[in-house]
C-alpha cells in the first residue's frame, strides 16, 4: 500500500484559525512533558521540568512565530528516527500518536527544531533540522554539533503561518487555553513549570492555577459496566475567570488532557454556589486513557460505554455537592409551596412535597417547575376525561361499573374543590390590592385617582352589565348577591336606560335581582355610591346624593343597552341605599346629622331608613367591606382538606396575617 502524505495531513481533524494554532501549541507542550519525564523520571520530572512557551509579533501584530522549549531528555539518535515516522507508536504507552508534528505542518509552513541530547556519559550532540513531512527526507538541512549540559532539552519554532490559519492571541486568551488544556495533569501534580511569554511578559501557568484552584480531594469510583475499570474523580473549586470552557463542568480526561466537557452548570445551577467559585470535576482513568483518539479529542468507546462513565461523572458530582444541593432543594420546595398556593389545582400531582421535590433536576427554574407540575395536571384531566367517556359510552364491564362511577364521581369532586381553594386565593389577592388602596400619602387624599380605581376593581366604570359577566367584576368584594341582579349600570348616565334627558351618573344601579323578573312584584332597586378614600370633610352629602337617585327613578321604565325593558320602577318599588367611604371624623358628624345616622355594632357603618323614599340607607367605611370579605373568604380555607398541610398552613397564616395587618 502506497502512502500520502499530503492526504494524511488534509485529512486530519483540526479545525482552522485559533483553534488549530492552540492545538499546535498543545502539541508541543505534550511532547515536551513527555521529553521531560523520560528525562528525570515519574517522580522528579514535575518538580525539574521546565515548559516556556514563547509567541513573537512583528510590527503589524501579525504572528511571527511561536516556539516551545523545553529541559527534556533531547532529541536523541531514537526519537529522531521516530520523529520521521509517522504514526509512530514509541511514545503510545504514554499517550503519543506520533501526529501532533503533523499538526504543525497543517498550520505552519516553516517548522525549524533545535536539540541538545546526552552522548554517552559525558558528551553532548545538538542537532538541527527544518521539518517538512511533505519531503522525503524530512529531517531537512540536518546540521550536527558539539553540545553543551547546560543546554540539554528541545526547541520547536513554528513560523510562517498559513494565511487560512491565522488568529489573535495574547497572553490572557494563552493562559487560559493552557490552564484548561492541561488543567487534569496541573490537579495530579504531573505537570513541570510551564511559563507562557508574549512580547517580554511572562506568566507562570502552575503559579497562576494555584492561586485560584482549591483540590477538595478524590475519589475512585467503579461504573456498573465493569469493562470500564477504575475511575478517579478530582472534586476542585476554581475561580470562574479562569477559563469559561471548564467551570461549572465534568472534565473527561486521557494521558493528562481534557478530551470531552460534560456542562453541570444549569442541571446544579452552579452559578449560585455560596462560595462564589466554579466546581470543576476531573474524571480520569485507565480506560479512559485506551480509548482516547489520536487527536485526543474524542473516546473511540460505544454508547454505552461513556453513558455510564456520565452516569457514574454525575452521581459523583452529585453526591459531592450535596450541601449545595440541599439549598437548592430548600428554595424549589419553596416554590413548590407557592406555585400550590397560587394554584391549589397542581396539587392533584402532589401528595409529599419534599419527595416531589427530591425527584425535581436540583437546577430547576421555578418556570420549569410550574410547566412540570401544569404539565401532570394537563394528563389527570386528560386522563379522567378519557374515564367518563369511556364509563358513558359503556365500555366498562357491567359488574365493575358502579365502582368506576364513585370512584370517578369522587375525582371529580376532589378536582372542584381544588378548583374553588384557587377560586377563594384569587379572591384573597383582590382583597389585598383593594386594600392597598387604602394607604395614601396626605398629598393623594386630594386625588380622584383613589376613588377611581377603587370602583374599576369592584365594577369597570361607563358599562351596564347582566349576571352572565360574572367574571368582570368584584361586587362580592361588597355584597356577593349584588352579582347575581340581572341588570347594573356602572358610572353611566340616567338617560342611558331609561331617565330621559338626566346626565347624572350613579356610580352603580342594581336591577331585578336573582337573574329573573317576577310580575305583579317590586322587587328591590339597589343604588351604590362611592365617595373617595381619605375625604375629611366629604365633597358632597352622599345621603342626599342617594336618595336625589331614588327620586329620578321612580316611575320609570329601565330599558338595557339594547332597549328592552329590564324594570318598571314604581311608587312601591323598595331601594337599598349603599354608601362607600372613609369613616374620617368629619364623615361620622355629616351621617350623625343625617336619615343614615345609627351606628352598626362594630362601629365601622351607620344604618338608617328614609319613608318617603322606601329606601334602606346603609353606610359601610371601605375598611369593614374588605375586612368582612376577607372573613368570609376564608371560611372557603377551611375546607382545602386536599392540599398538602404545609401549603394549608402557608394559606392560613398569610390571610390571617393580611387581616390583622388591615386592623
């Protein structure tokens, strides 16, 4: 079989521009730490080894040249031998592919090497030498010279790079590349001094990693596919400038490198660790360093051989972070609590919180949370409607049928309940913002705003309304059978329905109650009057105002907005007169004086009847209508049986809280 040399390297898996000038890099520091330990020994050759990595611009910033020296063992009479075969398998044991001069040949055009080695036990050679592997004597121009000791190791300048190939690089971006590259071997301990020059600064890489990566400690694991062997799992806290490519991540490493990044970040939402450091996990391994490609950038393994080196990556990670991990868990049962207070639905998924919680990704957003819980919501519902239409189309066996209805009738009532709990907190919420109402500077007590806004949460302004537009509307907030009248005019002029030529507006009208209309009866007429919250003194006599309403509508046809009658307002026809305000001292002397002029028990209303109108005159300050809601809105609370008990308790302290806060 013929050999192309030109097609080997075409046909190697570098990408181009900075990434390829960086794999060159690693090339020649890797060959270099291989140099260096077979020179001093496993033992000695971190500690005596030295790597300087110099790059050179000229004066348009253009690269130079790069050159990699080391204090290794030289290119002797052996390696130069090996140095002109490709793929040569010399240094395999110890993770060489005898490609990464190749490397350089497909970025660089000029690669020019320089070496001293040992002769002997006292005599020195250098060596020099172009090397282009496109020739077939690729040791070009060799040159052979007495040596010096002190000059023992190998220098590599890699110039004249190809235009396709050229990149930016500045000390910062190198220290990075090579702190993440070598990182694994910097964590063992296996790594000699290696110092990146650029343009007369220097940085020592090792120096530089100590300074910002703590080693919590290691620990062997055993996958469960025992083909795999021994892994050993480096827990390590880094600062998280250091390198972008590593933090936060699971380094899967071969011979002293990083091949694979497993990110962690989101799935443990590292960002947020108390120590404000990255977590970095180092997997290495025998098998690891067997299975490794040629580039070393990818394991030659199956599918199942690195999902269970994942697996066993993770759980170790896992159980290294579990600290962490509980403060996750904290704040997720949190808005776990939350979610099933605001949607006391969700709780047909949730019987246990912490153990729905333990089974949650620990990096879980609070959205994620919520989709997953609307999610097991969306497939009970869908679920049990496949049950009743199965159950009505008679698919279930006659002898079970009557078991699958109760059971079926007792889902569908447990989804109800649920359902008015989420009802009754949503009624909760209303309350509270009506109730922020009420806290005003002296400034806006002036303001309309406040009255305003008021009336457009309990009834949007300028509208009439039937019973069917329940939910646009918060009459309940005052009375909850003021919803079910069939006709309301909210802040709309007499003549709208039916007061010919009469401009006023009532704030609200209340027609026919119950949703029907009963001949030969009067049924009451409900006339509603806000005042504005914090009026000392009142802009006008809301007694007098009310009953000025009475007297415009009696014996008069009311007609809805689409002309048909609603009611025949006649002589006998009773009013209820409701009157909202601030029970301010000037307030209570105006109503003393007045039809309204009883207090109520609770001292928060006056009460009152005018004769000639047929009217009932009640009075009721903003602070008892949202108190009084409030209070029968938690009647509902005391029936959320079906909901965890920390959220049952969660629910009652907060609106028990919210009303002491209002009194």
């Amino acid at each position: 079989m013929k050999f192309d040399i030109n097609g080997r390297i075409d046909n190697l898996r570098v990408p181009s521009n900075r990434t390829a000038l960086s794999y060159s890099i690693y090339e020649a520091v890797s060959n270099a730490v291989h140099a260096i330990e077979e020179r001093f020994g496993i033992d000695e050759f971190a500690k005596r080894g030295e790597i300087t990595v110099s790059i050179d611009f000229d004066g348009d910033k253009n690269l130079r040249h790069i050159a990699v020296a080391d204090n290794g063992i030289g290119m002797t009479e052996k390696h130069l031998a090996s140095f002109e075969t490709c793929d040569t398998r010399e240094k395999r044991s110890i993770g060489g592919r005898g490609v990464g001069r190749l490397i350089w040949a497909k970025v660089f055009q000029e690669i020019a090497i320089r070496s001293v080695y040992e002769v002997g036990l006292d005599k020195y050679e250098e060596v020099r030498f172009r090397f282009d592997p496109r020739r077939e004597d690729s040791l070009v121009d060799l040159e052979r010279h007495q040596g010096n000791a002190s000059e023992v190791g190998t220098s590599i300048v890699l110039g004249a790079i190809r235009a396709d190939q050229n990149a930016a690089m500045g000390k910062a971006l190198l220290t990075r590349q090579l702190s993440h590259h070598f990182f694994p071997m910097f964590v063992a301990g296996g790594m000699p001094r290696l110092v990146a020059a650029i343009g007369g600064s220097t940085r020592d890489i090792g120096k530089y990693l100590a300074e910002r990566v703590e080693k919590q400690g290691s620990k062997t694991v055993k996958p469960e596919l025992g083909t795999i062997g021994d892994l050993e799992i480096t827990h390590v806290y880094a600062e998280k400038n250091i390198s972008q490519g590593f933090s936060n991540a699971i380094l899967l490493a071969a011979q002293g490198r990083v091949v694979d990044t497993i990110e962690i970040d989101q799935k443990f939402a590292l960002s947020g660790l108390a120590n404000g450091k990255a977590y970095i996990c180092v997997v290495r391994g025998q098998f690891l360093d067997d299975n490794v490609d040629q580039e070393r950038t990818s394991f030659k393994a199956s599918q199942a051989e690195l999902s269970a080196i994942h697996t066993a990556a993770l759980e170790a990670a896992e159980a290294f972070l579990e600290p962490h991990i509980k403060t996750l868990r904290r704040g997720q049962k949190r808005i776990v609590v939350d979610l099933l207070q605001e949607h006391p639905q969700l709780a047909v998924s949730v019987d246990d919180i912490d153990g729905y919680v333990e089974k949650l990704t620990p990096g879980m957003s609070d959205e994620d949370i919520g989709k997953s819980l609307f999610t097991v919501l969306y497939r009970h519902e869908k679920k049990l409607k496949a049950e009743i239409t199965s159950i009505s189309a008679g698919d279930a066996p006659s002898v079970n049928r009557q078991e699958q209805i109760d059971k079926l009738v007792q889902k569908v009532s447990d989804d109800a309940k649920r359902r008015l709990a989420e009802y009754t907190i949503k009624r909760h919420q209303i309350i509270q913002l009506a109730r922020s109402l009420l806290r005003y500077s002296d400034e806006e007590k002036k303001s309309y705003h406040w009255e305003k806004t008021l009336h457009e949460i309990i009834c949007p302004m300028g509208k009439m309304l039937s019973s069917k537009d329940y939910e646009d509307h918060n009459l309940w907030l005052i009375d909850d059978l003021l919803s079910y009248y069939s006709f309301f005019a909210s802040d709309k002029a007499m003549s709208s329905f039916g007061v010919e030529g009469e401009r006023k507006e009532p704030d609200l009208i209340f027609l026919n109650p119950y949703g029907f209309r009963r001949e030969g009866t009067n049924d009451p007429v409900v006339v509603l009057e806000f005042k504005r919250p914090g009026d000392e003194q009142l802009s006008s006599d809301p007694v007098d105002q009310v009953l000025e309403y009475v007297e415009k509508l009696r014996s008069k046809t009311v007609r809805d907005q689409d002309g048909e009658v609603v009611s025949e307002v006649n002589e006998d026809t009773p009013f209820e007169c409701i009157i909202l305000c601030d029970l301010t001292e000037g307030a209570r002397k105006k109503f003393q004086r007045s039809l309204a002029q009883h207090p109520t028990p609770d001292g928060l209303g006056y009460y009152g009847f005018s004769p000639n109108h047929r009217a009932s005159l009640r009075v009721l300050s903003y602070r008892k209508v949202f108190r009084d809601a409030e209070l029968r809105n938690q009647s509902f609370f005391q029936k959320l049986g079906l909901l965890p008990e920390e959220v049952r308790s969660a629910l009652t302290s907060a609106t028990t809280a919210s009303s002491e806060a209002a009194e």
